[in-house]
C-alpha cells in the first residue's frame, strides 16, 4: 500500500528540523529527509524527492535554507545533479580561482 504525500508543510518543517538536528551545521540529504518522512522502503522515499526539492527551493529562496552542490552554495533558482541542504550560515569551499590565476601565480608568463 502506497502511503498518502506528506502535505509541504511537513515537508518544509522537516527539512528545517534535520538541518536543525545536523552535527557541526552538516548539509543533509534529500534522501534522509525522504526516509524520515516514508520509512526505509525505497520506492515511497524516492517519490517524495521531487516534492522534496521543490520545498527546498521554496526554502532558499526565502533565505531559510541554502542548497549546497560540490560543497558550494548552489543557485536555488539553477542547479542540477546531487545537492543537500544546509543552514543560511553554511560556509562551503570557496569558489574556484579563475584559471587564469593559476597560471602564473607572479603575474610575469614571459620570464624566460
């Protein structure tokens, strides 16, 4: 028996709640909120990952949340692939240097 979608208000608070509950403001994953909110049988969780995303998107772009994707904070408006959800205050790795700047570190290409 398929168990009825959680409304998005459950949804949302408990994305709120297991950032929340993460150790050392660790992202969390979609599908470990999923699994809360279903159980461990894979097919009801994996159901909830699109509804899942789309409150997490609601959330970041009210600022409640960030999605984080490469260990960065991803564009709630345009990403794709695996993210997780962190709290506002998540701090990522930095963004990358352009690759110009790893080039020549001095700046002189033409010392030779």
């Amino acid at each position: 028996m398929t168990r009825p979608r959680p409304p998005a208000g459950l949804i949302r608070q408990t994305i709120l709640d297991q950032i929340a509950a993460s150790r050392d403001g660790r992202p969390v994953s979609p599908a470990d909120v999923a699994r809360s909110l279903a159980g461990s049988d894979e097919k009801a969780w994996r159901l909830l990952m699109p509804p899942i995303r789309t409150e997490a998107v609601r959330l970041a772009r009210a600022g409640q949340i960030v999605i984080v994707r490469k260990g960065r904070k991803a564009d709630p408006r345009d990403f794709k692939g695996l993210y997780s959800l962190a709290a506002p205050d998540f701090v990522g790795k930095p963004d990358a240097a352009p690759a110009d700047d790893l080039a020549d570190p001095f700046g002189d290409d033409d010392a030779g």
